[in-house]
C-alpha cells in the first residue's frame, strides 16, 4: 500500500527507512518520540503524537505501543498497552460505526457507511489489542496472548456485526483481522487448551472476516494438521452451522480429509500456489481410512508437470495395489519400470513383484522383477535385500503350480524355500515371512519345520492373527492329531471376535468330520447360519455388494458344506435343500455342481452325474475335483477312455500335486492300462499323502 492510499483512508503508516510515522494525511519523524520513549518519558511521547498527528489518547498510545513492538522493545510496549483502557475504546467506537450503517443483505458496502474516522480509530485501537497478544505471546503469558487475541475479534464482531466491508479488504485493519484470526487457535494449542482451539479454528472459517484465500488455506491446512496428529477427539461441528442437506463429518479423520480436499480443489481452481504437504497429509489420512481408490482420483486430478510423473506413477500404483485393483497398479509399474524411465527403482520393483507374486500367471514376472530388487540392494537399500529374496521365494512357489514338468516344479519349489530361508537370514523378527515359511513347508509335507514356523509365527504375533491359529490347526490335522486341532481351534475362537469366526468355525466342522462326529459338524454349521443371519441385520437391508463379498461369514460356502455333509451321510433330502439355498446364492458355481454330481453318482445315476462335472468344468475349467470324478466315471467305462481318464488325472496333478486321490485313481488307469510299475510308484504316492492330507487345502489360508 502506498503512502497517498494509507492516508486517504486514515491509516497509521511507518516508513522503517526514513523512520517516518504518518497519519491524517501528515508525517512526522519518529526520533524525537524514540527519544522520549527511551527516556520513559511515555506521556510526552504521547504529547508529541497528539499534537504533530491530531490524533486522540487511544490512538496515540496505540501508535506508541506499535512503535515499542517493531523495536524490539515488547515490555516496553506492553507497558503502553496497558496504560490503554481498550475495551472502553472499542465500546465507544461500537455506536459511531453501526449506528450509519445501512440494513443490506448483501457484504458490499460503500465508503461513506463506515465513517473515516472511525476506521482509523478501529484499525489504530484493534491492532494496539493484537500486538499486546503478540507481546504476551513473547514473554510466554499465552493465555493471557489468546483472551486478548480473542477480544480482537469479539471487537470486529461488535463494530461490523454483519461481518467486515469488502472496501476494507486492502486496508490495514483487515490485515489485523486476519492476523488475529490466524493466530488465536495457535496460542490455544500453546497453552493446551484443544477444546478452545477447536472452537477458534472453526470461527475463523465459518465467520465473514473477508479472509483472502491464502490466508484462509493457512487456517485449514493447520486445522486438518491438528486434526490428524494432535490425539485428542473432537466433536463434530454444532447445529448452529450445519446447512440442511450438508455433508457433516462424524470424526477427526472425516473433517480432516474434508478440509484437505477442499484445499486440493482450491490448487486445482488456481486460487491458491501448489503445497505439496496438503497431499502428504491427505495420502496420510485416506491412507489410515482404507480410501486409496480416493486418493488416487485426487492424484490423477493435479495438473500435469505438478508432481514428478513417475512419482505419480508409482503414487497412484500403490493406491491401486491397496485398493485391490493389481491389473491397474502393475500396468503403471510397468511404465516407470521402462528401460527409458527409472527401470532400476527399487520400491517399484518389490512392489511389482509382490503383485506377481498373487497370480501365478504372472509369477515369472514377478521373479525377474524380484531378481532385479535384489541386485539393486545395495548401499542405502541393502536392507532391502531380505524383502527382495522374500518376494523372489513367493513368486518362485506360484510360478512352480504352473510348471510343465515334475522336475521343473521340484527345482522351482527347492528355489522357493532357498530364498524364503535366505530372506529369513536377514529378516529373523518378520512374522509374514515366518507365516510363508511355514505355508510353503506345509505344502511340501515337511510337517515338522512347519508347525515350528506355525508355533513361531503365533509367539510373535501374541495370538492376534487369525491366519496364524488356522495354520497351526491345519498343520496338526495333516498329521492326524485332530483332537489337538480341535483344542487349537477353540483357543482361537476364544481369542476372536464373533464376525470373524467363520473360516474357525467351517474348519472346526471339518475336524468333526474327520473323527466321524457327523452330527457335532451339523449343529455347528448351524451355528454359523445363526451367524450369518446375525451379520445380515447388522448390516441392515442396505448392504451394497463389496460388503457381502468381504464377509468373514460366507452364506454360500455354509450351505455348500452341509450339502456335502449330507450326502455323505445320504441323506438326499437334506442335500438337496441345502444345494437350493447355495444356488439361490450363487447360480452357477462349479463347487455346487461338483456335489450334485457326487449325489448323482452315489445314487447310480451315472449319465446324469457325468453332464453334471462336465458343466462344472465348463464354469471353471481348473476344478480339480471335478476333473478326478470325470475321470473316475470315464475309467469305469472300458479301455477306450483310460487315455482320457489318465488326461484328466494328469491335469489334476499339475494343478494341485499333493491330491492324494488324483494320485491314487492315475495308479488305477496305470495298473487297468498294464503299467504295473507306474501304478505302484502312483500308488505309494497316494498313501505318503494320505497320511499327511490336512482338512483343508493349505492354500486356502493365504
């Protein structure tokens, strides 16, 4: 501001250079005031600016106490400021101001409603209460600094009660507001007072004091900041301010993100200059919510050349990755992997590598992405190696399921658990790794070394992790301790809250199974349908379909057990109202096909069984079950069909290895065939893995 426009609207302005001080369209030198103030003599100073300003007391003494403050002085000009009986000025100020000003509905106001004078008097008397806050502020008094910061703006609300003039936006009295605004919740979070801090951040946001948009962006930034990292819970906004039909958050988190998205739209509207820690703390808070699928729009809404594009890349593959969708986040990985981008990126290539590592069509990838990492590990990321080796281990057990040959699966296994014992080497305190571990060893039948990793896992984890519980049960159950499975699972039902016993439960059933307790695996089937429906009216009659397929609980998978637990029993009544209910939950499902087979079957209908694995394996062509009873009923029909036969076992087996049955129906077509010596070794196959089968596939834990 210029000094002809500082006087034209009765402003207080000091020149630093030529130690100026003007006012009412007349400038003085400061120094003979300086003196005076230097020698205490404060009411002559006073004198001396009344008399070369024609300014009143309170004007007078407000400019002495700011010219202490911008010297450095601050006791000197607190002194000043309380010889300033403020509030009774501001008082007095109140009626000469609203008294003119016209009723509008609207904030634009003209000049003459708001009388010269009386800015001048408001702007002068409402900074003096600033600075003494700022003062106080120095001298640590901090709530003294706030009650005298907040009366700045209990002042402005009393002078303009329908919020400040927008021809006023340039002048110095709302530079006072808005340093006022901005300053009083940072000393209530000085002085520990949050309640209060709370409270004055939403004032400052939610009252007309004509805020310019960096200002107001500084109070938001800091309100979501305080929000996220100060640990104490606030309430949500009262009914005074809620507009009908508003979106109202419930917590700290929801009002956080609110106010950080709002400032992600002022930078893309241009309103405000790009700030990088507003998508820091934003990543933060969608982050701890599970919204990365937000975070990702908010990523792919800022402006090209803003951000580094393959840190963008590689931002929004993580988003993807969490939020589930693998396709999209490898498809940019693959991008700033490029040869021609940043192909030797360490994070991108682990994280590649770990979503490889979910698809066994994709593990070989993954295996030179790993490979990569680990070659990349050096120096400032040698601690990486571990996680680099973990990786390659993972991805070299997927793509070993989907060898073409026994050897090459045996070589890639042996691989596997090299580099998962090398990255344990590394990592000895990683509860996943000790839970891979002991996966990949129970799925090699090495029994022993994976109830350690089981046991080790559960000590580490103090129990917490469901996974760890139903691992150790279906290890004991490969070794046919099924009473000692029994006993792991009811300490972990103990340990687990009721929505997520369900995979406890089915497993529990099972294990009933297993020792011939049929009836004991009905009743507690039974219980799990009481627990479905207890979880459908939690949810209520709106629960949207991600809901329902991340239930703990699974309906389908109920009703399929106990079809398949009465047909074992053959009871076909019971079966088939049971396969109904599964149908009417899934329509066309290989696993409820592959059980009206088996009912088929048992009851001679052999024709009839046959369509039914076929159409099974025409919804899912890798059924291993239904590819072992096709099989079985083609043998049974004459040698013409035990090439066919023997295909389908095959097939079986390279899909799942350790199928005992798979196993011991190809020693069947071997021995039918005449290959006595082939049947032999597949038969002694099936017996080793009859004696090591768990209840449940290992797999199904992961």
């Amino acid at each position: 501001m210029s000094g002809n426009e500082s006087a034209e609207l009765g402003q207080v302005d000091v020149d630093p250079s030529a130690r100026q001080v003007c006012a009412n369209g007349i400038c003085m030198q400061t120094t003979v005031v300086e003196a005076k103030l230097d020698e205490g003599n404060i009411q002559e100073a006073e004198s001396a600016l009344r008399d070369g300003l024609s300014l009143n007391f309170e004007e007078a003494r407000a400019l002495l106490g700011r010219l202490e403050y911008q010297r450095g002085n601050v006791e000197g000009a607190l002194r000043v400021f309380d010889g300033i009986d403020l509030q009774s000025a501001i008082q007095r100020m109140q009626p000469s101001v609203t008294e003119k000003q016209p009723s509008k509905k609207g904030r634009t106001r003209s000049v003459e409603s708001v009388p010269g004078v009386s800015q001048h008097a408001a702007g002068l008397v409402l900074e003096a209460i600033y600075l003494k806050a700022k003062s106080l502020q120095k001298l640590g008094r901090l709530t003294e600094a706030a009650r005298e910061c907040q009366s700045v703006l209990d002042a402005v609300e009393k002078i303009f009660d329908n919020g400040i003039p927008d021809v006023l936006v340039e002048n110095k009295l709302q530079e006072t507001v808005s340093h006022a605004v901005e300053l009083l919740p940072e000393l209530w979070k000085q002085t520990g007072c949050y309640s209060e801090a709370m409270t004055a951040y939403r004032r400052a946001l939610l009252s007309q004091w004509n805020l310019d948009n960096d200002c107001c962006a500084r109070i938001q930034k800091a309100f979501a900041v305080f929000l996220l990292y100060s640990g104490v819970e606030v309430c949500p906004p009262s009914l005074a301010v809620q507009i009908d039909g508003s979106y109202v958050p419930r917590n700290n988190l929801e009002e956080a993100i609110l106010l950080l998205m709002i400032l992600m739209r002022k930078v893309y509207l241009g309103k405000i200059k790009w700030d990088p820690s507003v998508l820091e703390h934003l990543t933060f808070a969608l982050s701890v919510c599970s919204q990365t699928s937000v975070l990702a729009k908010q990523l792919e809404e800022v402006m090209p050349g803003v951000l580094n594009r393959i840190d963008r890349w590689r931002a929004l593959a993580l988003c993807y990755s969490a939020a589930g969708q693998n396709k999209t986040s490898l498809s940019l990985l693959r991008k700033s992997l490029h040869k021609d981008e940043e192909p030797d990126d360490i994070l991108s290539l682990l994280l590649a590598a770990k979503i490889c590592s979910e698809e066994v069509f994709l593990a070989a990838e993954g295996v030179k992405y790993a490979q990569r990492a680990i070659t990349n590990a050096q120096g400032s990321n040698e601690h990486l190696k571990g996680v680099g080796l973990r990786m390659l281990g993972l991805c070299l057990g997927k793509q070993a399921k989907v060898a073409t040959s026994d050897f090459e699966r045996s070589r890639l296994q042996s691989e596997a658990l090299k580099s998962l014992d090398g990255a344990m080497a590394l990592e000895n305190e990683n509860s996943d790794l000790m839970f891979e571990l002991g996966v990949q060893y129970a799925e090699h039948r090495n029994l022993d070394a994976a109830l350690g990793y089981a046991k080790k896992y559960l000590d580490t984890t103090g129990g917490s992790a469901l996974r760890g519980w139903r691992l150790l049960a279906l290890v004991l159950s490969a070794q046919q301790r099924y009473t000692e499975a029994e006993v792991v699972t009811d300490a972990a039902l103990e340990e687990t809250v009721k929505w997520d016993q369900g995979p406890l439960l089915r497993m529990k059933a099972k294990l009933k199974i297993s020792q011939s307790r049929h009836m004991d695996a009905v009743e507690t089937y039974r219980y799990l349908l009481a627990l479905v429906q207890a979880q459908r009216k939690s949810y209520g009659p709106f629960r949207n379909a991600p809901q329902a397929e991340e239930d703990n609980v699974n309906e389908y998978e109920v009703w399929h057990g106990l079809a398949n637990l009465y047909s074992s029993l053959s009871h076909w009544k019971d079966a088939e109202t049971c396969l109904e209910k599964a149908r009417a939950l899934i329509e066309y499902s290989a696993d409820t096909l592959h059980t009206e087979g088996v009912m088929l079957e048992k009851r001679g209908e052999n024709d009839k069984a046959l369509a039914a694995y076929v159409n099974a394996l025409l919804v899912e062509p890798n059924h291993v079950q239904c590819k072992i009873l096709l099989g079985a009923l083609l043998s049974k029909m004459g040698s013409k069909m035990l090439p066919l036969a023997r295909a389908l076992f095959s097939d079986a087996l390279k899909i799942e290895p350790t199928n005992r049955v798979a196993w011991y129906h190809l020693g069947l077509v071997h021995r039918d065939d005449g290959r006595v010596a082939d049947a032999a070794d597949c038969f002694q196959a099936a017996s080793m893995l009859e004696e090591s089968d768990p209840i449940e596939s290992f797999s199904s834990i992961i």
